[in-house]
C-alpha cells in the first residue's frame, strides 16, 4: 500500500461533509460513528463491520494509514486462513465456504466499475470513478466494460473486480481486468482485492483529512 503522511489534529471540524473523527478518539465513539467511518473510508458491508469494530476498540492507532494497514493484515490473514482450508481436503466444503464467506462479502461490497446508473454509489465511489462515467467513451467502449464485470464475477463467483482507479482510463483499467480475468486465480485475486480495498480506503483517508483541516483553517 503506497505510503502517505498525514497531519491529524484533534479538532477537525465537525460540520465538514463527509467527516472522519479525530483518530484518538475512534476507540471512545459509539458503534454507530465507527460504523459511518468504516463506510466512509470503505464500502458499507456488515461483515466488514463485524471484523473491524472489535479492533477499533481495542487498538489506540496513531493514524488512519496505521488502522488501514491493521485491518489489511487482518483480512490478509483471513485470506490465508481462506487458502490453506482451500488446500485441505480433509476440510469439509461447507467449512471451506463458511470461511471465505465473509472475505468474499466484504470484497463484493465494492460497486461495478463503469456502471454508475445502475449501482447505488457512495460519494467516494461516485468521486473515483467520475471520469469512468463522464459519457466521453463510446457504447461499444462502455459495453465492453460491462461484458468484463459479467466475465470476472462468472470467473470468481461472490468477487467484485476492485482496484483503485487513482486516474486511470477506462482502457488501462479493463487491460487489468483481462490481465486478472486470464489469470483465473482466486487466491491471488483475493489478496489483491484487499489491497485494492486498502489502497482506496487510505486515498479517500487522505482527502477526507485534507478537507476537513482546510475547513479548519477557512473556518479560523
């Protein structure tokens, strides 16, 4: 995950929409804020919620990076966990997808890339793929992305293709959806989800902080 400092200061402004709490105080905040920062920083999904709650209660972090990155490892973890019951065959299948389950559920809350009229996009999302969506390309440029989401999902059943944008055309993104479709790897599609999922997650830290602060200072 690419590396980003951050000045954090206890008291960012609370009216700035959409805001993340001061990182110190995350560990004191109700369970409904630490849902809404999950959300903000993720894609809402229930069994994200599951995962991360506990560690935001018990963990004092000293940066939205450092719970992002403890969380990728967390879900790292689960996707060794995923693999090596995978390999087992004295595991029975239902185990086997009684754990992956949640893993995939978290990596599919993420919305199809290029198909902003038919999902429900949180205001990150909208954000990141805005020039996906900005109606420049042809049908036939659109539609090919539309035939590539239906290929990948058929390739890993309960996967979404998720990686951050970070202003990439569509052209050098679908290049990358063939380049993993081709691969037909779950394990390592898996793996690479998450730090897609993480690598976004610490952009949008990065913009929410920096907003916030500057409403600070406007504000001062």
């Amino acid at each position: 995950m690419s590396s980003h400092t951050h000045t954090h200061s206890t008291h960012l402004n609370p009216e700035a929409t959409p805001f993340l709490p001061a990182i110190t105080s995350l560990p004191t905040l109700p369970d409904a804020a630490l849902i809404s920062t999950l959300d903000l920083l993720f894609e809402p999904s229930p069994d994200l919620h599951a995962l991360a709650l506990p560690t935001l209660r018990t963990i004092s972090f000293s940066s939205y990076d450092d719970l992002i990155s403890t969380l990728r490892d967390e879900l790292l973890a689960i996707a060794d966990a995923v693999a090596l019951a995978a390999a087992d065959p004295s595991v029975p299948q239902i185990e086997k997808e009684n754990i992956q389950r949640p893993l995939h559920a978290i990596l599919g809350s993420h919305p199809r890339l290029g198909e902003a009229k038919k999902e429900k996009l949180s205001a990150q999302s909208r954000k990141e793929q805005a020039h996906l969506n900005s109606g420049g390309d042809s049908e036939e440029v659109k539609e090919e992305l539309r035939r590539l989401n239906k290929m990948y999902e058929e390739t890993f059943p309960g996967l979404r293709y998720v990686v951050w944008v970070n202003g990439r055309g569509r052209g050098e993104v679908m290049a990358d959806m063939r380049r993993r479709i081709a691969r037909g790897d779950l394990r390592a599609e898996e793996r690479e989800g998450i730090q897609a999922m993480c690598d976004i997650a610490a952009d949008r830290a990065a913009k929410l902080l920096k907003s916030a602060q500057e409403a600070v200072e406007h504000s001062a």
